[in-house]
C-alpha cells in the first residue's frame, strides 16, 4: 500500500518534557480537588454563620419582650411601694400591710432588707428597696441571660463568617495553582517550565499548609 505525501510525521516527545506534562497534571488535579473542598467549607461555614444569626435573632426578640416585661413590673412596684410608704408615714398600718401582702416576692424580699437598715433612722440607708440587691425581677433576668447567648451567637457568627472568608480565599490561590500548572506546559523553553511550575507548587504546599490550620464543618 503506498504511503500518504500528507502524513504528518510523528514528533517523539523528550523524556523531560512527558515528566512535566506529569506532574503538571497531578499538581491540576489535586488543586482541583483542593478549590472544590475549600469552596464546599465555605459553603458550610456561611451556612453555620446563618444559622448563628437565626438563633440570635430569636433570642434577640425573646429578651426585648422580657425586658419590656420587667419595665412593667418595675413600675408597678414602684407605684404600690409609693403607696406602702405613703400608709407608712401616715400610720394607717391596715393599709400598709394590705399592700405589703401583695407585693410580688421579689418587692417583698427587698422591702423587708430595706426596712431592716432602718431607713426613716437611718440617713445612711439607701433611698429605697430598689437600690439593693435583694430586689429582682425575674424577666429581668432571664432578659440578661438571653442578652448574654445573643452576644455570644453573633460572635461565633462572625467567627463562622470569617472561616468561611478564609476557604474563599483558599480557592483563589488554588485557582493560581491552577494558572500555573497549565501554563508550564506552553512554553518552549524547559528551563522556563520547571520554574512556573515549581512556583506553582510551592503556592500550593504554601496554601496546604496554612489550610490545614482552618477548623474543618
């Protein structure tokens, strides 16, 4: 069978230049590999930063109405602790102790520490039950606690928030990575090509090693 004129000739490929076509393909496909797991953590932290956010909202409006709560029962408090003082002074204990009976425990609590520093003797006392410990108010309370978990979600919101910035930042270096393996291929000279991808390989051990630092969801 006669030959082809048009047959292309085979060229043979040098023995260095199939050795970096190699591992130009081994250093493509593990940063590949590395910018889609970096891009899945972002991913998973972003959500876990929602989540943070979601719950902290919740709890944000559970302790605004607990607070708006105590400033009720505050006022109330004070209006029959007024009362209480006014019977006092005017030596009706009939009604004083009418009152008294009625004030919630916490008033109670406090009204009875308060008049153990007698305070109509005393000029050192404080000027009401308001102003020692003893006086509390449940929702008051629980609206610190929740004020507290609040606090404390948005910042282990801002920590996902910045994980996730960090695995963003991830797959733009493995996308250099990602130049440089495949440009070392497209130059002529050798020389040329073993330090483009020498450079991209020491961009990727670089970004390992810093990646494994990063917390993992």
């Amino acid at each position: 069978m006669k030959k082809s004129a048009f047959t292309i000739p085979r060229v043979e490929m040098h023995p260095w230049d199939r050795r970096i076509e190699i591992v130009s393909a081994i250093l493509m496909s593990i940063a590949t590999v590395s910018s889609a797991w970096c891009a899945y953590q972002s991913a998973r932290w972003g959500g876990e930063q929602a989540f943070y956010l979601s719950e902290a909202a919740g709890m944000g409006r559970e302790a605004s109405r607990n607070m708006v709560q105590a400033g009720q029962v505050e006022t109330l408090d004070a209006a029959m602790f007024m009362e209480y003082t006014r019977a006092l002074s005017e030596n009706n204990s009939e009604l004083a102790n009418f009152l008294y009976q009625r004030f919630r425990p916490g008033l109670k609590t406090a009204t009875d520490a308060w008049l153990a520093q007698k305070p109509f003797q005393n000029p050192d006392a404080p000027a009401s039950p308001f102003e020692i410990t003893e006086y509390n108010i449940a929702e008051q309370a629980e609206a610190e606690r929740l004020n507290e978990i609040v606090y404390n979600k948005v910042n282990e919101a801002r920590n996902a928030n910045k994980i996730s910035d960090n695995y963003i930042l991830f797959t733009v270096i493995f996308a250099s990575v990602l130049f440089f393996s495949g440009i070392s291929t497209k130059f002529q000279s050798r020389r040329l090509k073993v330090v483009i991808l020498a450079l991209g390989w020491i961009v990727y051990l670089s970004g390992v090693g810093w990646l494994v630092t990063l917390p993992i969801h």
